[in-house]
C-alpha cells in the first residue's frame, strides 16, 4: 500500500492478531511512523467500519484515535530518523469496538498522564495532553501497558 501503510490484515473471528488481540471480527493496520501514513491508515479504518455500519461516534472515535495515536508515536516516541510501524488492531464484538495500539516508542503510559488545566486560558495552556485527554474521555475502558519492549494501550468504545 501507499503512504506509509505497510499493510492491512482482516479476520472474521475465533482468532488472534499477530498483535494478540482477541477477534471478532478484526482489522489490523500496520501503519509507518509517517504523517502521510495517518489519513491512509484512517481511510482503510473508515471502509472497515463503514461495511460493518457502526455508529458515526465510532468512526470519529478511530478516526482520532489513530490520529493521536500516530502522531504522539511521530513526535515523542523516538530518538532515531528510523522507519518504526504503530500496530492499530480494530476489533468489533458484542456492541464494543476494541482498538489496541501496539508501538516500539519510548515507555509512555497515558493512564498516568495528568489532566489539562482546563481552567487556564488557552494561551497559557502548555502545549500536549489535550489529545490523549480527549481519548480517555471518550473510551469506555482505557488500559495500558509495557511488555517486551512495546507500549500497549487498549481503547474500548461501546456502542448500541
């Protein structure tokens, strides 16, 4: 594929991901540590959720996920110019999307990120946090975790 999307890789259930994500029906999108790879990776994401016609909400929900997501692995994750690939695994099962992000970046824990100070003006705000913020607001369970050298972090989005 082009952009930067290494691949894709779709399964229809009573599996795991490479990434070990249990499936339902599951799509996983191997995406390079590229901006250009960002709109590619959220193209593919909408067709899947498309064809499976869930809820608006949960495709702006991928839709800024994986543009979070992507990015923070861009600016914060590495020391290196290096081509690295974010695993983004979409899974749909009993009236919940699970999204697992799986990157090789520097140990990052958004559970343990402190809130923006909302009550700052917006000028005096520091720059970063409002995005993962936003993230944790909208999941319905959040989860991380480091293993093998790799961040892991769970987003589930329930839908009806």
């Amino acid at each position: 594929m082009t952009c930067g999307l290494v691949s894709t890789r779709l399964s229809d259930g009573g599996e795991r991901s490479r990434a070990g994500a249990p499936v339902g029906e599951s799509l996983t999108l191997e995406v390079e540590n590229t901006h250009e790879a960002i709109a590619t990776a959220t193209a593919a994401a909408e067709a899947w959720l498309g064809a499976r016609e869930l809820p608006v909400e949960v495709n702006f929900f991928v839709n800024l996920a994986i543009e979070e997501l992507v990015t923070n692995c861009i600016k914060y994750g590495y020391d290196d110019d290096g081509k690295h690939t974010i695993d983004i695994v979409l899974s749909v099962s009993d009236q919940a999307l699970t999204m697992l992000a799986i990157d090789d970046g520097h140990a990052f824990d958004p559970l343990a990120a402190p809130p923006p100070d909302m009550s700052l003006e917006l000028e005096d705000r520091p720059i970063g946090g409002l995005g993962i913020h936003l993230l944790k607001e909208l999941s319905d369970d959040v989860q991380y975790e480091r293993r093998d050298g790799m961040n892991r972090l769970t987003l589930i989005k329930r839908f009806s």
